[in-house]
C-alpha cells in the first residue's frame, strides 16, 4: 500500500512539472442510493462514503490526501507564507484570565511551544507560573486544554482535556497549592457547564446523552452522580449550567437548539439545596441569565428584537416578576451581556460597530467604552464581586491586545499586548462598504488591504461570510489575512443576513424559508467587489466554515462563474440529511427538517449536494475536513468532493484536504496549524493571481 501511494504521489507531481493540465483526481465509484421524499426522486451516488470507518472509506482517503498532497505540496508560495505565518503565530499568546482569591489564571502559549498551557500568576503583575501542560499527554502534540471553572478561593480548578478537534472533553480536577490532580474526572462527554461549589467539595454539570442532555452533581472525590434535571428532553436540546459568582445559586437554561427561537431558565438555591424554580419555560423568545448577588439578571428578545435586560429576584424568578431594566435600542443590538465588579457591561452594534455600556442595577448609565477604529471588541470579562474585569479589541490591522478594566474608576490599562513581528498598522486601511442583495436589502461588508492598492479589477481577493446562528462577523487579527494583504490580496467579510448584527429581525431573515437570503447577500457582496474594481471573478476566491461552508458550496452551484476559488472548511453540504448526523439536529431550528413536507421544499431548492450538475464549469474547491470533527459531519465534505469531481466540467481542480487528527474544534498543534493556513493561502494564491 505504502509503495502504491508512494507512486501516486510521484506520478501527480511528474505530471504537474510537466504540463499545465492539471491531473485529474482518482476516481470514485458511483453507487446510486435513490429514494422519494416527498414525490421528489433523489440520487445519492456516494452515501457509501457517509461511513467513515469502512476499509473503502478510509482508503478513498488515503488517496485523495495523496492527491492533493502532490497539487499542493509543491507549490512555489507555500514554503514562504509558512515562514510568515509562523513568524506571526509563534509568539507569546494568552487568554483573559479568571481572578479568583486574589489569583490569576490564564491559558498561554509561549514561543517555542506547540500547545497552550494554564497558567497562574499570585498578583496582577506577578510571575507566570506553570500548572499544567498538556504537551506530555500526546507525542503529538494533538491533546489540548483549558480553564473550565475556578474555585472561588483560587485554590481548585477543573479543566478540560480535549483529543483532536472533538467537541467531547474529558474534566479534571487541579489542586492549585499542591500542584496536582485531585479527585475523580469527569469522563470524555460533551459537556455544556461544569461548576465546583464555593467548598470545593461537590460539581455542578449538564451532560449530553443519548437520551438528551441532564444535569447532574457528584462528589469532586468521586462517587455516584445524582440527576437533577433534564428528564422529557430529548438529544435536540441542549441544557446549560453554572453556579453564581457567590456559590449560591445553580442557573439552568434550556435552548430549543443552537441559537434557538426558544430557552427555559430554571433556577436553584443551592444554600438550602432547594427546589428547581421556574424563572420562564413558557413564551418563544431566546434568553440567557446570570446572578448579581440575590438579583436574576436576564437577557432576552420577548417582545425585544434587539434584546433589552430584565432583572427579579433569584428567590422568586418566575416570568410574572420580571421587571425591565434596560430597554431595547432600536438601533443598536444587543450581542453580549456580562456582569463585573458591582456593574452590569452591555455590548451592542450599531451598524456593525461595537461599544460597551455599563449600567447599574437601578437601570442608570455609569460609563461607555468604545474605539475610534473598525474591529471587534469582546464582551467585559469578569465576575460580580470582582473589582478588575477584562475585554479585547482587535482588527484587521491590530493586533489583539488584552486589557484589564479597573471597575470602579472605569480606566483602562494594557495586560497583555501580541507581538506582530514586522506589522505596521498603519500600512494598511479597513473600511466598511454597503452593497445592495437582490430583494434590495442594504447589507454591509469590511474590506481590508494594504494602503495604495489600484482598483484595477485585478486583486487577487477573498471573501469570506456566514449568515447563521446570530453569529456577528467583525474584523479580527490573525496571521493569514496579514499575510494575505502583505503580499497584495484583499480580505472581505460580508455581515450576512442569518447572523446577529442587527438583531433577531436580520437572523430571521436568513434562516429557514428564507435561507436563500444569505446566499444572494453573498452573491451581492461578491458582485460589488467586482464592480467596484477591488478584483473580477478571475481573482476572487471565497471561504467559509461549518455554516459558512455551505455557505461557500450553495454559492458555487449557484453562481460557479462568479469566483475562481473555493476554501470550504467543515462544511454542511447535503442538507437533506444533515440532521441525521451527530449533533445535526441541534440546527434543525435553524434549517428546518427535510423530514418535514414543508421544511422540505425550502431546503431542497439551494441543498448544495442536489445541485451539482454534470458539465458545470466549477471554481477551484478545496475542502478541508477531520475525523475529529463530532460536530459537522465529515461526510459532507467526503461526499462534496466526490461529487464535484466527478460533475466539473472545468479544469480547475477539486481537492479534500482530509486531516485525520483534526476536527471542528482545532487541536492542532502549532506547526500543524502554520502548515494548514500556508496550504490555504498558497491554493488561493496559485488560482487567483
């Protein structure tokens, strides 16, 4: 087999050295599935590959790897943006820290390493001492971890220990002053919540299980767990816990899916380990809660589609004693709620553009914190009783810098700034453009590229988007785009209907029957870059992940003359059956269900898997996908590629990038990752200059 492979690889690079033409992929067997749903026939030619264990599955694999191994592996620009990339990634990097008794922890890779590692300092300005790192635990490098909760006193934690990109972890326990493990783990699940008592003697936390997800508590020693919650719901649910920033109190909401039109919050004494009391389980609106002191703080869209706050007694939470705090901005919506220091932090949008407000308990503004220039600036981090709080502002040109918030006097002050070997912020502009989609809805966009670019239409570009789930896109740093405009590109990011940046009204706009919004946004935002003059569809790529992967494969089958190139990252691609994979039924809320007659007809119109066609003149794809990935099915992209093989009707070449310790949710140590985002851009570049 070895040898096999070894001569495939040899005969692809031969023949790309030797002739423009570029080879064409091994082929895979048609083995038509057809059957009815709803009097429509639909032939599926690859279910076969939906098995991921099977010996032809996994050799299928091994050839496709092999082949894009030979298409890729060679290509002049990889080495390269390697070396950039891992100039800019291999720094000293770390997280918002946790503060508990006066401590401070934290997750941090230093340069040299591969993984993150936790950390403690004793003071804000103290040394960085190491707790726990996770290199030993796999000669790999394929084992990471994180803070999952920290004790009140500062003297416990528990972590998570996650293999690959799986979503499933296992949860340990740290005993801070002895510098070891202490107790029983929590064995590998998916977990959503994992909280210790304020005595550090017993743990709070929701469990997935094939029944449905519930909410248990055991001994942090170890021994029998006790159900307390979650009997009736089923594996479309997902239950979510923790415990108040005092200890008394367990905060148990229900979501009706991810990013739901519905939650349930239940409340818990657990001083007097009282009853489980309803805070609301009966209207459709998505909420979410947390304790200041003895109040319920609630944010929620009932009757609110920019969300506003609400507050009631956590002893008597229920929906008839709510009152409004903070009520709904009708330009601006509420993506983010913390509370911090005796204060509560709001984070809204407006057009797209962040600041943060904070507010008292009687309802009064005390202080607002917002930047001059385009980007992200996250939610305040911290815990009620704590006077130090943190948040992050980054962007396209700025590199992430980590600041901590004195709560009291409202100053800000730089913790931890990224090292940007070699990047100029001011060598570069990012602006906002709006565009019009079909049905002449106004729709944003961040363009981003180094300062003196000529709109010649000539630009090699990349636009990327999602359009689902609430998910809000602003401008991040990261090495890749840098990278990218360093060398000439443009980046785009489309703020598409189905996300949150204007509020439920906009999420619903792009999802269920109007899911084919979000495809003309992106199509709209394609077209304005092209009439624009920033690049034309010879130097266009797009990119996209997970929901943005379907995203990227409708976009291709609807409008394959539109761009050159395709990076589809763990994407959904047959939505006829995506539901009946692993967590697939948690966005049925989102998609609706090819099961339903209805839901039905939507979903087939742009299912991207039912709209390939054979002779199309298809863009360059290149899918990437992992066995590690628990959350999107890697089938999508084994059975996407297969397909768009075999139906193009272009020379452009079709590619799966099959990582067989990768998943959805990284793990990939340092060099893995420098390898991975070199390989994409060199794809993008080698197709769009």
């Amino acid at each position: 087999m070895r040898k096999t492979t070894s001569l495939l690889l040899l005969l692809i690079i031969a023949a790309c050295a030797t002739v423009t033409k570029v080879p064409a992929p091994p082929p895979t067997e048609a083995r038509p599935v057809t059957e009815t749903l709803h009097g429509v026939t639909i032939t599926d030619s690859y279910r076969w590959l939906e098995d991921q264990e099977s010996a032809e599955t996994r050799a299928w694999i091994g050839r496709q790897n092999v082949y894009t191994d030979g298409l890729l592996g060679s290509l002049p620009q990889k080495q390269r943006f390697a070396q950039r990339i891992e100039q800019l990634l291999n720094t000293d990097q770390i997280g918002t820290p946790v503060v508990k008794g006066g401590r401070y922890f934290f997750s941090k890779r230093s340069v040299g390493q591969d993984l993150f590692s936790i950390y403690m300092r004793d003071s804000a300005a103290g040394a960085d001492v190491l707790l726990i790192d996770p290199a030993p635990m796999s000669e790999k490098h394929t084992t990471n971890i994180g803070l999952s909760d920290v004790a009140n006193d500062g003297k416990m934690l528990a972590y998570y220990v996650r293999q690959g990109g799986a979503d499933e972890t296992e949860i340990r326990f740290f005993d801070v002053d002895g510098r070891k493990d202490s107790g029983a783990p929590l064995p590998s699940a998916r977990y959503f919540g994992t909280s210790m008592t304020a005595d550090n003697q017993t743990v709070y936390f929701a469990r997935a299980t094939k029944e449905g997800p519930r909410v248990y508590r055991r001994p942090l020693a170890g021994g029998a767990e006790e159900k307390l919650f979650g009997d009736g719901y089923g594996p479309e649910k997902i239950i979510g816990t923790a415990i108040s920033d005092d200890g008394r109190y367990l905060n148990i909401e229900v979501f009706y899916g991810s990013a739901p039109k519905k939650t349930e919050i239940y409340v818990k004494d657990l001083s007097a380990d009282g009853p489980i009391k309803t805070a609301v389980n009966d209207i459709e609106a998505r909420s979410s809660a947390d304790f200041a002191g003895d109040t319920l703080v609630i944010q929620t869209n009932w009757n609110a589609p920019n969300e506003r706050i609400m507050v009631a007694s956590a002893a008597d939470p229920g929906r008839a004693n709510w009152r409004e705090l903070v009520p709904e901005n009708k330009k601006s919506a509420l993506q983010g709620m913390s509370l911090a220091g005796g204060r509560l932090f709001l984070r809204y949008l407006e057009d797209v553009k962040p600041r943060v407000m904070a507010y008292g308990l009687d309802g009064a503004k005390q202080s607002e914190l917002q930047f001059d220039v385009l980007g992200n600036l996250t939610d305040i981090a911290g815990s009620w009783s704590s006077p130090v709080a943190f948040y992050r502002f980054a962007s396209f040109n700025v590199p992430s810098t980590l600041y901590a918030y004195d709560v009291a006097t409202a100053k800000s002050s730089v913790f931890f700034r990224a090292n940007a070997p070699g990047v100029n912020s001011e060598d570069f502009t990012v602006e906002q453009a709006w565009f019009t989609s079909k049905d002449g809805a106004r729709v944003p966009m961040f363009i981003a590229h180094k300062k003196g670019l000529q709109r010649n239409g000539k630009n090699p570009t990349v636009l990327s988007g999602y359009g689902g789930f609430t998910v809000s896109q602003l401008p991040n740093f990261g090495a890749s785009n840098i990278t990218w405009m360093e060398n000439g590109g443009v980046v785009a990011l489309a703020n598409l209907r189905g996300g949150g940046e204007f509020g439920e009204e906009w999420h619903q706009a792009g999802m269920l029957a109007r899911k084919q919004n979000v495809f003309d946004d992106f199509i709209g935002a394609a077209e304005y870059l092209i009439k624009s003059g920033y690049t034309s569809s010879e130097h266009l790529g797009i990119s996209g992940g997970s929901n943005g992967g379907l995203l990227v494969t409708a976009f291709a089958t609807q409008r394959p003359d539109l761009a050159k190139a395709v990076v589809c990252s763990y994407p959904l691609v047959d939505m006829l059956r995506f539901h009946k994979f692993l967590v697939g039924s948690f966005w049925v809320p989102e998609y609706g269900s090819a099961d339903d007659p209805e839901q039905f007809k939507s979903i087939y119109a742009y299912s991207p898997y039912q709209h390939v066609t054979k002779g199309t003149k298809y863009p360059a794809i290149l899918f990437i996908t992992g066995d590690s990935d628990t959350r999107v099915a890697p089938l999508h992209a084994r059975k996407g590629a297969a397909l768009f093989q075999a139906s193009t009707g272009s020379e452009n070449p079709v590619l799966i990038r099959y990582h067989v310790a990768g998943g959805h949710s990284g793990g990939e140590p340092l060099k893995v990752q420098v390898n991975n985002a070199a390989e994409t851009l060199a794809f993008f570049d080698w197709q769009l200059r």
